[in-house]
C-alpha cells in the first residue's frame, strides 16, 4: 500500500499555516517494515511539492508495490500490467480476462465506427412485464439501414414507437421459429407494401425459413402478393452470411443454439460498423456462445428466469459464468417475471426503449 499525506499542521509549524509536511509511506510487502519518508515546505510551493513526490517515487520506485490498475467490473482483482495485450486491448485480466480499460477513443457517433443497438422488445413469450416480444434494431453508424434481430409479434409497431419504420430495414435477421421471435414477419411485410418499399428486404435465417414464412404469411393474410424483392438464406449452424452493402457491409455468423430441436434455434454473431455483436436468441446455457463472445463489444443474452429452465438461460447460469464472460457489455433479454423483479442481478438487464451506441 501506498499512501501520500499532506499535513496542513506539522509539529514543525510555527502556528501561521504557512507549512505543509509532505509525507510518504509504503508497505511493499507485510512482512517488510513501511518505508517512510517526509520533508516540510512553503504551504504554497506547489511546484516543488509535486516535484518532492515524484522524486520520493522514483527514488522508491524498486521497492514500490506494482501499480494495481483497476479491473474488470466484477472480478476485483488486480491487473497484472505485464498481462499480454494485442495492442488495442492492452490490459486484459489473467484473472478473469476481461478487458480492462478500452483505448478505444470515444468519437463522435457520426464518425461511421460503431453500432447503434436499440432494443425494441426485450420481453418472453409471455409478455412479461408488458414488454414486447423479441426485436432488436442494429446499425451501423453512419449507414441509412440497419438490420432488425428477430421479428417477435408487433415489432413493426415498436419500430414505429421509436421512430423507425420497416424502411429502415435493410435485412431481418431471425434466431428461431418460435413465434415470439417470427411471428412479426408478416406485418413487416404488410408494413413495407404499405410504405410502397423498393429495396430488396434481405431475411437471413435457419434452414427452411421459406416454408415456415410463407405457411405464415399465408395463415395470416392469404394470397398475399409482396412487390418488392424479399431474399430469404437460409443459413446452417457455422456459416457466415455476408451482409447487405446496404447496411455498410460486415457479416453474421449462425451458432447452433440449444433450444427446442423443431425450433431450429440459432444465435447469431454480428460483424458491423467495425464491432461484435453476439445475439444468444433463445437458449439453454452454452460455454461455446460464452467462448463466442469473447470480448465482444456487446453480448445480448437471454435471461428467462432466475432458475434453470429447460432450453433456457437463467440468471443463476449466467451469474456462475460472470468470470468468463468477458464482452464489453453484456445486455440481459427475454427476461421472465422473476428476473424482472429481481435486483443485483450479475449483469444490465435490457429494457423496451433502450438505445446503445457499442
Ligand atoms: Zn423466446
Ligand atoms: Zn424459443
């Protein structure tokens, strides 16, 4: 420990105030007896008190404690400063190897690098708290379309409630076939005819998403007739998918989730505006997604309920991985009744409304 006092009233003072002890002590281990060192000045001689104290350290510097650099959020250990970075990530804990400080410099949002992240529906199936069924708006910085992730029910009424419209859509990125992550399709669709769009609508999603979206489509408005050009890939679990040069490039990446089998569920990592997106979409507690997200500069990831729950993600799993999770920021969704009225939860629970800048 080290620790620099300035005392106002030494025992040298004559009473006036006008000198200041400079006092130095440091304990470099605690079997080692403190090392100590002082000297009086001029109350106002700031210039040669701060040259007093960077003297004493350099003097000192060998038998010093290392410099502790504050970690990670939540490990509360100390960086080793000699721990191995890459450059743009300097500092990484060995402990839990999270990213400690981020050289990043924080430009202005319209300088083209970074994602906007808006979370449009962050709620269950079941409309837990009220809130929207899953839909996530993600674009780059900079780019006129962004691309949506899951298209819960009503996510072209919550894209309207912020501002957005399915114009704004460049791709629809789908994690699954549960219908509070696609059930919303049609309506983007609807919504779209409605706006007259001309774009193409690029939907990127798990093998046999044609069949399903047309059944849809046709179950809710028979003998519908699109007019604009709707790309639907139909990607397998590992394979990257190329993303519109519309929304600025980058790409998404399928990871096989472990959800209900006939749901065909995915996760998605997302490459955009320069940064890393990783979706869990719905799924029971993977380390591969953990691993996957790697210091990603955003992790969103579902949260259902505080306890275990087949084909789920509970806090309490979550919470248990904490030391390994080690994107930047990690964002809680489809969070269930009880998530939803807990607190100290181990990460930021995402709500309706959100906006980020990552
Ligand atoms: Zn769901
Ligand atoms: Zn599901």
């Amino acid at each position: 420990m080290l620790e620099i006092r300035i005392l106002a009233d030494p025992d040298e003072d004559d009473g006036s105030g006008r000198t200041v002890e400079v006092r130095l002590s440091a304990r470099p281990r605690p079997d080692e007896d403190p090392l100590e060192d002082s000297r009086l000045f001029a109350a106002g001689d700031r210039e040669r008190i701060v040259a007093f104290v960077a003297e004493m350290l350099e003097r000192h510097a060998a038998a010093l404690p290392p410099p502790r650099l504050e970690c990670c959020r939540r490990c509360d250990r100390a960086l080793d400063p000699q721990a191995e970075g890459d450059g743009r990530r300097p500092f990484v804990c060995r402990s839990c190897q999270r990213v400690a400080r981020d050289p990043r410099p924080a430009g202005p949002e319209s300088a083209g690098e970074g994602v906007e992240v808006r979370f449009l529906g962050t709620g269950d199936a079941f409309g837990a708290g009220g809130k929207r069924q899953a839909a996530i708006f993600v674009r780059a910085l900079g780019s006129r379309l962004g691309l949506l992730l899951d298209a819960g029910p009503g996510c072209h009424a919550a894209l309207r409630a912020e501002g957005l419209t399915s114009d704004d859509l460049g791709a629809v990125v789908l994690s699954h076939f549960h219908g509070d992550h696609y059930g919303g399709v049609p309506f983007l669709e609807l919504d779209a005819m409605r706006s007259g769009r001309s774009e193409p609508l690029r939907i990127i999603a798990p093998p046999g998403a044609r069949e399903r979206l047309a059944a849809l489509r046709d179950c809710l408005y028979r003998d519908l007739s699109i007019p604009f050009e709707e790309e639907i890939t139909e990607a397998l679990p590992g394979e990257t998918i190329g993303l519109p040069a519309a929304l600025e490039g980058g790409f998404a990446r399928a990871l096989a989730a472990r959800h209900q089998p006939e749901a065909w569920a995915f996760s998605w990592k997302l490459d955009l505006g320069g940064r890393t997106v990783v979706y869990s979409g719905d799924t029971a507690f993977s380390d591969e997604l953990i691993a996957e997200s790697a210091a990603a500069d955003l992790l969103i990831h579902e949260c259902t309920s505080l306890e275990a729950l087949p084909g789920h993600t509970s806090h309490r799993e979550l919470e248990e991985a904490a030391s390994r999770i080690t994107a930047r920021r990690v964002l809680l969704v489809h969070t269930g009744e009880d998530v939803l009225g807990a607190t100290g939860l181990a990460f930021e629970r995402a709500h309706d409304g959100l906006r980020v800048v990552v």
